[in-house]
C-alpha cells in the first residue's frame, strides 16, 4: 500500500473519530478528550500542555470537561496533579468510561462530577501501583503489603516457614512504608473528590429517609464508606478485577448509564471503539486526543 493510500485510511479513520467527538461534545455540552495510557510521572507534563492548548482556544472552549478514559492505572501521585490541572480550568468534569478504568484510574474517575458507565464498562479496586525497589516496573501497593502482612501474622503465631521467614527479612521496610503511604493517599482523594465534586449536588436521600436533606457528614460517611469497600483486598482478591456499573450501585456509587441515551452511547462507542482500534495497529501505548488539538 502506498503512503498516499495510507494517509488517506488515516484520514477517514479521523474523519469517523472527529465526527463522533463532535457529536458527543453536542449531547454533553462539553469538551471531549480522549485519554488512553497508563497514569505515569511522565505524562503530567503532556497532560498539562494538552489542556492549555484545548483551553487556549477560546472559539471551542466550553465550561465543562468530558474525559473519555482507558487507562490500567498507575500512580495516586499523579492522578492528584492531572486533577488539579483540570480543575484550574473546569469547573465541570465529567468521565466516560467506554472500556476500563482500574486501579489509579478509579481513583481519577472519582474527582468527576458525573461518571458515565455502560453494562460492560469497568472501575478497578483502588490498588495503587508504586515502583518497585529497582524502578523498574509497577507493582500493586496492597496485594504487596496484603502479603507482608501474612507473613508478619504467621511469625507471631510461629507458624512461618524458613523461607517464609527469608523472604520477609529481605523486605525493604522504607519501601513498605511508600506502600502504605500511596494506600492511605488513594483512599485520602477518593474520600475528598466524592465529597466536593461527585457528591456536591446530592441535597436530598432518595432511599433512606426519602426527601430528607443530607448533611455533610453524611457525604463524608458515604464516601468513606465506598473508600473502604473500593481498597479492600479481601473483598476483589485481585488488582486486576473488573468492577460493574452494578456493583458500584450496590457500593451506592451513582453511575450514569449510557445505555439510557441511545444516541450517545453510539457515538460513544464508535469514538472510543475506532481510537482504539487505531492505537492498537500503531502500537501507541499513550494517547491524548481533541481534534482541536495539534
């Protein structure tokens, strides 16, 4: 195939992507980005000249930000700065969630003030994943320390193995100790995003006390009480699992359906679908997309 012949099947692929985007920004009255990649140190920089350049153009520029997100996670730390970017120029934030968005990626759907979700979408448990000793790759924070902590437990009932016992004196304890800290950190945002952002229009009950005013702690205690159920181990057994937009309604986590509106859930999925697609044949790991964007 010649590269005429390939630029214009990237054309058309665009020209599908873009027409969707636009279509999307018109149902939700927002800006779409598209945001695919793991949440590393290394892309808060792209991230914040992506959105001054999508800011800085004040003929398209709305009031409200849709992230149309795909992410296996990453890091707390991170999140927390790509949040505070987005906040300085939205007031308004929406997440659309085509695919999946796990572990540091929950933690980043929770700064929204709506998370748009279909029947086969999917949240993660609030893992966070930290570098491991040699900085190499990222590992789960909490199936780490869920694992020290078993072998701390069978040491004091005298029921370790030698090489149990080897493996746990070998553990680096400042590094345990970052561990605990991106664990406590991811439960610390999640608590503090739902309170000001997702849970910020929720005046009335609608279950319990139906009509009933609902006062700040109890924002706070809904919120810590989805913390707690999204960072327990015991409860997902894995880093990876998938959570459904079902399940997090049994965690009482308003989630918006996309089924609900035909026509964005179609734009959605050929918007989300075709990107992808795309950055699967190009082997594109990490992708910020706005068609107003260059």
């Amino acid at each position: 195939m010649t590269i005429n012949h390939l630029q214009l099947m990237d054309q058309t692929i665009f020209d599908v992507i873009n027409k969707n985007e636009e279509e999307i920004e018109g149902k939700l009255n927002a800006n779409v980005i598209y945001f695919l990649g793991e949440i590393r140190y290394e892309t808060m920089q792209l991230f914040r000249n992506f959105i001054e350049k999508l800011c800085g153009n004040s003929t398209h520029k709305r009031d409200v930000l849709a992230i149309c997100l795909t992410t296996p996670g990453g890091s707390a730390e991170v999140v927390e700065k790509l949040v505070e970017i987005i906040r300085h120029h939205f007031n308004t934030v929406y997440f659309i969630v085509p695919h999946m968005a796990m572990s540091a990626g929950t933690i980043f759907c929770m700064s929204g003030d709506r998370i748009y979700m279909d029947y086969a979408s999917s949240l993660g448990p609030i893992d966070p994943q930290v570098p491991d000793k040699d900085g190499k790759y990222l590992v789960p924070a909490l199936g780490y320390l869920d694992k020290v902590f078993e072998l701390i437990e069978k040491s004091r009932n005298n029921t370790i193995t030698a090489a149990e016992f080897a493996l746990l004196e070998k553990q680096d304890l400042a590094m345990l100790r970052s561990f605990e800290q991106a664990k406590e950190l991811s439960i610390e945002l999640l608590k503090k995003w739902l309170v000001e952002y997702k849970f910020k229009d929720w005046s009335q009950h609608r279950t319990n006390n139906p009509g009933a005013a609902v006062t700040e702690e109890e924002k706070k205690a809904r919120a810590e009480d989805i913390a707690k159920n999204l960072s327990d181990n015991n409860r997902w057994h894995s880093h990876g699992r998938f959570i459904s937009m079902r399940t997090l309604a049994d965690l009482r986590l308003q989630i918006d359906d996309l089924g609900v509106n035909a026509e964005l859930h179609k734009y959605v999925r050929l918007y989300s679908d075709t990107l992808a697609d795309y950055l699967t044949r190009q082997r594109i790991p990490f992708f910020l997309y706005n068609r107003h964007v260059n």
